[in-house]
C-alpha cells in the first residue's frame, strides 16, 4: 500500500434492452449468500436464480427500490406469459430513457455531494498539491528516472478505491506484474497526475468525478464519484513509431501461411485445431492477445489470466470471420482492418481507424 488513505427507443432505452440480452459473463459477479435459500434444491433453480441477479445487474441503472421491483416483476410476468399489457408500450416505451436519466443524475448529485466534502477535506491535507483540473496530488515517494508525457506509454502498479475505502481495480487483479497503458487512453485524472511522476515513484492521485468517469460512472464506479489511486510508476515505454496500416497490411498479407480474404481480413493458421469449428450462432471460450500496430497491448485475456466466453454474433466482424475459420484448441492470428474492426470511431483505448492485431486461441464451444 502506498499510503494509508485510502448512451420509436435508440437510447438508452435500447441500450438497457441490448444489456439484458447480452452473455452472463458481462456481469460481475456477486458476493456468496453465507447459504442457498432452501428452495433452491435443482441447478435449474439455482441458474434461474443467478438470472434474476444478471437481470437486475442490467438495471441497476435504475436504482430500483423494493415498491419499484413490485412494477417491474408485473411487466417482466405479462409479457413472459403472453398477456396483455396494462398500459401502453408504446406510449410509456420512450419515458423509460427520461427515467433513467433522471436516476442517474439524482443518484450522480447524491454521490457528488459526498465526493466534494472528502475532496474539500482531503486538499487540505498535509503535502497536498491542488491542480486547476481539481486532481489532489499527493507524492508518496519521489521517483528518480524518467519523467512521462502525455503521448508516452507506461508501465504502472496502481490500487483504485472510492471514497468509502471500496477497492473497484488493482493492477495485481490482472497478474503480478505491472499494467502497460497509454497515457492518451485513460482517464484526464491519470493523464494529468501520471506526468507529474517518475519513473520509480509513488504517489496518490485523487480524482473528482469531472476528471474520472463523470454522472455516469462505470462498472464498480457509482456516477458521481471522486476515486483514489495508489500509483507507482514502473516504466516509461519506448515505442517505435506506428507503420502505416497500408504497408502493415500489405506485408502481413505476404506473410508464409496468410490468407486475406475478400472483407480484407489477414488470417495466419499458427496451430492446427482437431475439434469442431464454430457457427455464428455459437458461443465460444478463447483467449486472445490484442495489440495495436506499435505494440501496445489494448486488451488480452492472458494477461489477465482468465479465457473470455462470448456469442460470435457480439463481436467484430473480423473475430466473426476469423474464428469460423479456426477449430477448437487451435490458434491463430487475425490482422484486422478498421472497416471490420472498430471503425473511425474507435474506442476506449483504440484510436479511430486503427488496424488490430489478434493472437486468439479456440478454447472451446460453449453453446450451440
């Protein structure tokens, strides 16, 4: 421990509609009940059981209340058992995005009220150092090597935890080795404090909401909340630059064994598989590796020591096309373009038009 202190409905209507219809292993999941109600007696029951938590992982947006649950069990019934609704879904269909903008921002209020009397508090504190972002810096322990900019890429140690001492992230949940990031790709509260480091030192960053995740927050992260990081800087990574995706294509696709196919996908076999090949219908178990062209890791559920099970039909179409290819327990590399990546929009963590590249290996079909 570094110190002691610890988006007729295309809203997000549809987007809380989406989440109930997505894989269980999006959901976090619970703490153990001390012990299984006695009803509970067949893994049927108990499966429907841990349903009805993802469902209500799915809502928590909503905040609902015991007389709200009351509402929500009557329509989920109806419409389960066919029956006719008793108010008009199309008349009420669109209130349910201004419900849930208005729960959002009176529980975001809620915690912000909470969040700004620790940081008034906290920037008062001895060796604090205010920023005008309003980042409370505090140096735990001065580092002696290099110091890093924006652009750079970094290796870090780091333990977040809320205002209430909650741990919501540690670099340690993801191996015992530091996390590498770009410094362009997290939030402003790490962008900013992560500069004033170097590299072996410590410090504690704590971030208001407006410089972290906002009203909205994110998993683990109410809407509204100031976050405290422990940080200890490991590295600063060198990178040569980025080739231009064209050429990379152009002599991935040379590569012995690749096959580029009409959506421009580049597929390398790297080990044969023996089992059965998926569908798009299937949901499947892998591990995968994904770099951008410099090198920098984006995702891998390597590194983070557990496969990943997900439906091919929710993923981009290059894992679409490319694990149809492969069969189950062997491996393969996919060079993605953007058009059948991320596209120009990216996202958090891959930049707008990026090209990708995918180590994956075929684990398993988990569902048919």
């Amino acid at each position: 421990m570094l110190s002691k202190r610890g988006e007729k409905v295309k809203t997000l209507a549809s987007a809380v509609i989406c989440a109930l219809l997505w894989p269980a292993f999006a959901f976090a999941a619970p703490a153990p009940a001390a012990k299984p109600a006695s009803s509970l007696r067949t893994d049927e029951q108990k499966t429907l059981y841990v349903l009805g938590i993802w469902l209500a992982q799915k809502v928590d947006v909503f905040g609902l209340s015991a007389e709200d649950l009351k509402y929500v069990q009557m329509g989920l019934k109806d419409a389960t058992l066919s029956q006719k609704p008793q108010v008009e879904p199309e008349v009420y269909g669109p209130k349910i995005n201004e419900l849930a903008q208005g729960r959002i921002k009176a529980r975001a209020d809620k915690e912000k009220a909470r969040s700004q009397v620790f940081l008034e508090k906290t920037a008062k504190e001895a060796g604090a150092q205010k920023t005008a972002s309003g980042l409370v810096y505090f140096e735990v322990k001065a580092g002696t090597g290099a110091a890093p900019a924006a652009a750079d890429t970094v290796k870090a140690y780091y333990k977040g935890t809320l205002v209430d001492g909650t741990v919501f992230d540690a670099s340690a949940k993801h191996g015992s080795g530091p996390m590498e990031f770009a410094l362009d790709s997290v939030i402003p509260c790490w962008t900013e404090g992560i500069q004033k480091m170097r590299v072996g030192g410590k410090a504690e960053l704590v971030c208001p909401p407006d410089i972290a995740y906002g009203d909205r927050g994110t998993s683990g992260i109410p809407g509204g909340a100031a976050l405290i990081f422990e940080v200890e800087l490991a590295d600063v990574v060198k990178k040569a630059p980025a080739p231009e995706p064209k050429a990379f294509l152009e002599q991935a696709a040379k590569e012995a064994g690749a096959q580029k196919t009409g959506s421009g996908l580049i597929y390398k076999e790297l080990k044969a598989g023996t089992g059965p090949s998926p569908k798009l219908t299937d949901t499947i178990k892998a591990h995968y590796h994904g770099t951008l062209l410099d090198g920098t890791v984006f995702d891998s559920s390597v590194q983070k020591g557990t496969p990943a099970e997900f439906p091919l039909q929710g993923v981009i179409k290059c894992w679409q096309e490319g694990l149809a290819k492969m069969k189950v327990g062997g491996k393969a590399k996919l060079v993605c373009p953007a058009s059948i990546a991320y596209g120009e929009q990216g996202r958090p963590g891959i930049p707008g038009g990026a090209t990708l590249v995918f180590e994956v290996e075929l684990l398993d079909i988990v569902k048919k």
